[in-house]
C-alpha cells in the first residue's frame, strides 16, 4: 500500500561534461501524492526543466532515489523504462519534441500505436480536437505556430490518460483564451481519471489551481506550499 506518485529521496543531479558540468539538482527530496496537482515554480535558470525530467526518468541522478508508483527508477533497465514511461507518464517538453516528419495527427497517434492500441487515429483525432486542432491533422510541426505546436504536444501526452501528467510551461506560448482551454483540459484529467500533476509554470492562473507550490531556487526547495483559495 502506498499513495504516492512520485518521491525524490536527496536526489543529487549534474549536467554537462568538464568545465561545463553544472550541479543543478541538490538534495532534492519531495513527495508528490496520487492525484495530487504541484505547481513548480522558481527562477530561470533553477533547475525546475531538469527536475522534471529526473521524475520522469528521462534524467538519472547522481545520487538518491526516484520512486514513481512505488517503483525506484534504479532497479529498471533502459527498456524496462522506457515501457513503464510509456505506461504510466505523459510528458509535454518546454520545445514540445514533436517529430518533424509527422503530422499533427501521426504525432499526437504514436503513442498509442506504440502501445498496440487498435483505435490510435480515432483517439488521436479526439485529443486535437480537445486542444483546437480538430482543422490542423495533416499538418506538419513546422507548418504550425509555436502554439499549436505546443497543443499537438500536449494532445500526445494525454491520449493515452496517463496517471501521471508532467508539463514544462504547458500555458507558456498560449494566448489566455487558449491557455485557459488547455488547463481546463490538464484539470478535467485530474479530476476524471485521478491523474497526478506536476506542471512548471510562471502562470499565476495555472499555480493558482494546484494543491500544492515547489518553488526551487538554485536547485534547492526553497518553499513548498499548500495553495490556499
Ligand atoms: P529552469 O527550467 O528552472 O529554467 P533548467 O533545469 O533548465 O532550469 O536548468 C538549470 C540549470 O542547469 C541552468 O543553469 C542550465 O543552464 C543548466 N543546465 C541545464 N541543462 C544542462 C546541460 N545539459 N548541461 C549543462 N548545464 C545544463
Ligand atoms: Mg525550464
């Protein structure tokens, strides 16, 4: 029995090679409970992109220990990971990582062709239309604005109702109208499926709506918060 999503035990984590290597994540422990919405807040430059990465398991940290659903990161092989990613965690990039070569439509569907499910384009279709797409499918990341790009990205890491959603600034190149739709969307997944959130955000209507504020600062937890109404 346990009911946390993720825990971060003094996890330590540096970037880069040489003189360019920076410690960026230091003594980092936090417990993100199931269905629980955190907002990751703090300056440039903090480390709050590659803490997510590191919960995610995309980022192996020098030192401590990532539980996700009661599962150290550690203890699983590359591929291993990456299965249980593609199970569990959806994941939107601050650059949105859309493959160049695909359509709006073939992005948003891969997922869930790589998991086999027989009604990937239906469901792909759905998600766009649920973000504003519905007249973009065959459209190439390129031929899209760095909004929509940013809608494809999120319709492909909640097409497959992940439990755990991490965002890095999923408002950041929305207009309010827009960014309003997508938290509205990141929200209902909550709510509906009990999904956990953990979004990186300098949107104050966006922090304001989560349980819970981490703000880094320096690569430290500098306060951590229950959000008041
Ligand atoms: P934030 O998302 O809060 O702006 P980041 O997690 O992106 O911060 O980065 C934290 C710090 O780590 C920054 O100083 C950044 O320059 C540095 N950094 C990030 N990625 C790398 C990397 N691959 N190699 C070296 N330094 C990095
Ligand atoms: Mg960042």
């Amino acid at each position: 029995m346990q009911d946390k999503a993720i825990a971060l035990q003094d996890v330590d984590l540096s970037l880069g090679r040489g003189a360019a290597r920076v410690h960026i994540l230091k003594g980092i422990s936090l417990d993100i409970g199931q269905g629980e919405a955190v907002g990751l807040v703090g300056p440039s430059g903090s480390g709050k992109s590659t803490l997510l990465m590191t919960m995610a398991g995309l980022e192996q940290p020098d030192s401590g220990k990532i539980l996700v659903d009661g599962t150290d990161l550690a203890a699983l092989d590359e591929d291993a990971l990456a299965r249980f990613r593609g199970r569990r965690i959806g994941i939107v990039f601050q650059s949105f990582h859309l493959i160049p070569t695909m359509t709006a439509l073939e992005n948003v569907a891969l997922p869930l062709e790589l998991a086999g499910e027989a009604d990937a384009f239906a469901r792909a279709e759905a998600e766009l239309e649920a973000v504003g797409l519905g007249h973009r499918f065959h459209h190439y990341p390129a031929q899209l604005s760095g909004g929509e790009q940013q809608r494809v990205a999120i319709a492909r890491a909640i097409v497959s109702n992940p439990a755990i959603l991490v965002a890095d600034e999923p408002t950041g190149n929305l207009d309010e109208a827009t960014g309003q739709a997508i938290i509205e969307l990141l929200f209902a997944l909550k709510r509906g499926r009990g999904a956990t959130l953990v979004l990186v955000t300098h949107d104050l209507n966006l922090a304001r709506l989560c349980d819970r504020t981490v703000r880094l600062r320096s690569g430290r937890i500098d306060t951590d918060a229950v959000v008041t109404a």
